[in-house]
C-alpha cells in the first residue's frame, strides 16, 4: 500500500467507513505508517480524538480504550516508548436521532391558530358569557353608578347644602384669621 493510499483510506474524516479488514490491518501499523498519518493528520483545535488505543498488555475485558488521534499515537510510541498502544479503530459519535412514531399509535392533532376579526371576537364573547349562565345583579336591586356620576351626585349635595346654609365654605382669609399665618405657611394648621 502506497503512502497516498494509506492517507486516503485512513482519513479520520472516513472513520466511519472503515471496514473490519481495516481495522485489523490498523492494529498492526508499524511505527512509519504512524509516523506518515501524523503529518498527514496533525492535532488541531477544533478536531477532537478519533482513534480508540488497545493496550497490547492488558487481556481484552480489562482495555480502557483510551481516545487518541494519529500524532498523539505517534508521540506516545516515539518518546515514552509505549510500543504496547496500538490504533484499535475509529471513534465513531452516535448522534441523536429523533425517536420514529410507532405505526397506528395516534398522535395528537397539531393545534391551528386562528386569527378573528372584531365581530367574530365579539360574537364568540356573549356566546361564551350566555353560556356561563350568569348574570350581574346590582347590591340593593339598584342599578350600579359609574364613578363620575357619583362625583357629580356628591357636587351637586354640596352645593345645595351651601346654599341651604349649613355649610359655609372655607377661604383663605378665614383661616388666616384664626391663627395670624397664611395658610400657605402654616404648617401645624392640620393638626388642630
């Protein structure tokens, strides 16, 4: 196998094709096949471990299977002399797959939003409020005020006590009278 064929066949971008014929071929890599795939594949940022190691020394329901890339491999055999760690296969991620729907389970009907006009809006309100069955009875069997007519009810007692006499109006001056300050001054006018 040529130098351009072993980068080619194992491109850690491929991982995932490589058949079992090959990964047996890639636990018995020697240390120059190595040696070419890390240049061919050095670390980068971005690219994360891809290759499990197999440790030679230890039986097979005890390996760890430790994450590696092809330099990683390189520099473990070449400079700390683990000549027992060799490329077992590629680290191949599952993604998350959305879950089928089983055949004949129902499934919710999907919701439709509708936009109504004004009248329509209305309409749906006093059928709804007829449907409640219920209705606003006034406290007293009278029938509610609103607030300004109230305002205008006591204005207009005010006034015709005034002027029946019963109620004088307050001024200034008179105040004044009593205390010797302006009103605008006197501060503990309130608290007689």
């Amino acid at each position: 196998m040529t130098n351009e064929q072993l980068i080619a066949k194992f491109n850690p971008a491929n991982g995932a094709n490589v058949s079992a014929e090959d990964q047996l071929e890639m636990q018995n890599f020697t240390d120059e096949q190595i040696q070419i795939l890390a240049k061919a594949y050095p670390n980068q940022p971005q690219r994360r471990s891809y290759i499990r190691l197999y440790d030679k020394t230890l039986p097979a329901n005890k390996q760890l299977f430790q994450l590696s890339t092809w330099q990683n491999l390189n520099n473990l055999r070449k400079y700390s002399n683990k000549k027992n760690l060799v490329a077992y296969d590629f680290l191949t991620i599952k993604t998350k797959q959305q879950p089928r729907p089983i055949a004949g389970k129902p499934t919710a009907p999907k919701r439709v939003v509708v936009d109504l006009t004004a009248q329509e809006a209305a309409a749906e309100l006093t059928k709804a409020i007829q449907n409640q069955k219920v209705k606003a009875v006034p406290i007293d069997n009278k029938t509610p005020e609103s607030f300004t007519e109230k305002m205008a009810k006591a204005k207009a007692d005010k006034k015709a006590a005034q002027l029946a006499g019963k109620i004088e109006p307050a001024t200034n001056k008179d105040l004044t009278q009593k205390t010797g300050i302006p009103a605008d001054q006197d501060f503990d006018a309130g608290a007689d």
